[in-house]
C-alpha cells in the first residue's frame, strides 16, 4: 500500500526546491514593473479606498510581490510596500539611484570619461548592458553606469 501522506511531503519538498532554485539550478529572476505616468498612487491595500502611501513619477521601477485581481502589491528599493493598479505599469526597464551620488561615463568602466554625475532617486530607462555596467538615458544624459549604484 501506498502511504499518501509520505508522498505529498515528498511532492511538496520537490516542489518548495523547484520554487527556490528553478528548473536547471537557476535562481528564479524577480519581477520588475515601472510606472507608466507621472503622479501614480502607491495605496496601503488594492482598492481606491485606501489611504495613499506615495504619488510616484513616470518610470519609477517596483519589484512585485503578489497579485489581487488588477492589483499589485510592490515593493521598491528602499522596501517600501504598497498596492498599484496593474494597468499604470509595465514592463519596460528603469531603475533607480540608491546611493547619494554616481558618476555616469561614456563607456562601461571607471577607464571611460565622466559624462555627468547624478543624484539618489535619479530614474534612468535601461538601454544595455556589459557585464557589471548598464547603459542608461535620462532626459539630459546618455551614459554607463555601474549596477551597484541602481536598483533593480
């Protein structure tokens, strides 16, 4: 006879591994949104009756944490948590300046001229990438930058 009990702890276990790893031993990448328009309500649950938490500009980059009907619960890179309409995202990549100030340069290395310097909660569209460099644009500047001084 079959112990089912045994089984289903034997499918769970493989499952929360799957869950960890991913298929192959890989990490599972996270999900990443950005906000389509300026002025985008961060609430504190998904409806419009909840209080609002932050007014968020055009391009700001979240991570998602779990999905109610057309809302998301995200968290951004300082962990603040919140609720946003799914509509008002998407997909397209920026990230964001963590740190208090970063050099931008014209190419992906500290060897490259500075073409700018730029400010923590400064939002960049993605462009490229090369190794531990991304390639960023800004209204007023076009240039690499190292990843450890963006999220995500």
């Amino acid at each position: 006879m079959i112990d089912v009990r045994n089984m289903k702890q034997c499918i769970k276990a493989a499952v929360m591994s799957t869950a960890i790893l991913g298929f192959g031993g890989t990490a599972i990448a996270a999900d990443f949104v950005s906000v389509v328009k300026d002025g985008v309500n961060l609430r504190s649950g998904p409806d419009t009756s909840n209080q609002v938490l932050y007014e968020l500009p055009k391009g700001y980059p979240l991570k998602v944490i779990s999905r109610k009907g057309k809302w998301i619960k995200v968290n951004d890179y300082e962990n603040d948590k919140g609720w946003i309409y799914a509509s008002i995202v998407s997909k397209n990549p920026y990230s964001i300046v963590k740190v208090k100030e970063a050099n931008v340069r014209k190419g992906p290395g500290t060897n490259h001229a500075k073409v700018g310097k730029v400010v923590k909660d400064v939002i960049f569209k993605r462009l490229s990438r090369k190794g531990e460099w991304v390639k960023v644009q800004h209204p007023q500047l076009t240039g690499w930058i190292h990843q450890k001084l963006i999220w995500p």
